[in-house]
C-alpha cells in the first residue's frame, strides 16, 4: 500500500487504497493486517482517519476484527457490489441517487420510531440546542444539520442505527451543502426540526415522520429539479 499525501477526504483515500490493494492482489482474503500504529505510519494518515475507514470496511464485512488485529474477509471479487458505497462518484449516478434517497428515508423513519421510545432527558435537551442554532443562524449550517440528523441517531441508544446514518450521511455529503444553501429554504428547516424534536418529546411517531418525510423531500425535489435543467440544457 502507498503512502497518502496529506489532502482532504483522507478516510476516502484510505478506502480507496485498501480497494487497489485487493484488486492487485497485494492483500489476500485472511490475511492479518499490520498493526494500526504500523499502517497509519505507512499510509501517512492519522490514527483516527484509519479508524473510520476501518470502521467502513467492518460494517461492509471486507475485514474483521480479532482483539486488535484485523483480518481480510473478501476478495476484490467480492466486493464489486459494494464499491458504490465507497466509491461516492457511483452513489452520485442519477438512478442511484433516487435509490439512496428511498433507503435514507427508511433508515431515518426507523430512527425517529426507536427515538420516540428510547431518548432521553439529554438526547432531547441536544436536540433543543440544535433547535435554538439553527433559529440564530443564517443560510450556512450544514454542521446544525449533520449533528441534527445524527442525535436523533444516537437518541436511539443502537449503536448500528448510528452507524449506519453516519456512513449514509457521508455519502452524499457533497450534495448537502449546497442544497442547505437553496434561498428559502432556512426557514421551512426550522418548522420541521421543530415539529420533529416535538413529536420525539412526546412520543408522537406520526408528528415526527411526517415532519422528517417533508424534510428528505426538499432534497429529492431539489435534485429532480436539477436534473430537469439539466436536460433541457442538453436539449
């Protein structure tokens, strides 16, 4: 494996690598990595950015741990399937992207239910906080949201419910910030994180999903619209 010079999206470029790296034939399925210490070192990423791409790739059944070693699972073979979770260029595609949409949505649903049921006095007093920001910001607030989306995650006390948000979030996070931008839009955000913490606060799953389902809409209904455009300037 090559060292990776310094550059943003490092955990991307870890995958990326560790990907190549089977593809060449350079790792072989049950093959005990170096130590985490050793690789961070080799590739020139920090300790943490390894972490989270190791994270990724244990989620995705690639490798699996042992105490503290880690141990190929998969070939290259094998994962072609999963390299569009990886590869976020192949998650961006247009019939892909409708097709995260849909799966966000379940997941997001799925974590308000268990929200309803298992948050807490914290969890709601975070979410609260996140409400006032979000009321004293301007258009710029794509870090509100993502800690927004992912404490009603942890808010159901399920470690993969986290998990897999996160790695969903990623995903597309080059889409969201523009899209948090579009003119107007602040204000609508505002009314459906209010009427999400409160249907959460009182348990009310109904008020919370249809809140939360307006809110995913706009991404999907600003993204159709792109796409119209988009056409008609092929055209």
């Amino acid at each position: 494996m090559k060292e990776i010079k310094q550059q943003p999206k490092i955990t991307d470029l870890i995958l990326t690598e560790f990907v190549n790296s089977l593809k060449e034939g350079e790792m072989k399925v049950g093959e005990i990595l170096d130590s985490e210490r050793d690789l961070a070192k080799q590739l020139n990423v920090s300790r943490s950015s390894l972490r989270e791409a190791f994270s990724i790739l244990e989620f995705l059944g690639v490798i699996s741990s042992d105490g503290n070693r880690k141990i190929v699972q998969k070939d290259y073979n094998s994962i072609k399937s999963l390299l569009m979770l990886i590869n976020k260029d192949e998650i961006k595609k247009e019939n892909i992207i409708y097709d995260y949409i849909t799966f966000r949505k379940l997941i997001e649903f799925n974590n308000i239910k268990y929200a309803c049921i298992n948050k807490t006095n914290e969890d709601l007093k975070i979410l609260w906080d996140l409400y006032d920001q979000i009321m004293k910001s301007d258009a710029d607030y794509p870090d509100i949201d993502y800690k927004f989306h992912m404490t009603i995650a942890k808010s159901t006390h399920n470690v993969f419910f986290e998990l897999v948000l996160e790695f969903l979030i990623g995903l597309i996070g080059e889409i969201r910030s523009p899209l948090i931008k579009y003119p107007g839009r602040l204000e609508n955000i505002r009314k459906e994180y209010f009427e999400i913490i409160s249907g959460i606060e009182q348990s009310d799953y109904e008020r919370s999903e249809k809140a939360m389902g307006d809110h995913l809409f706009f991404i999907e209904a600003t993204l159709k619209a792109f796409d119209e455009f988009k056409n008609m300037g092929q055209k």
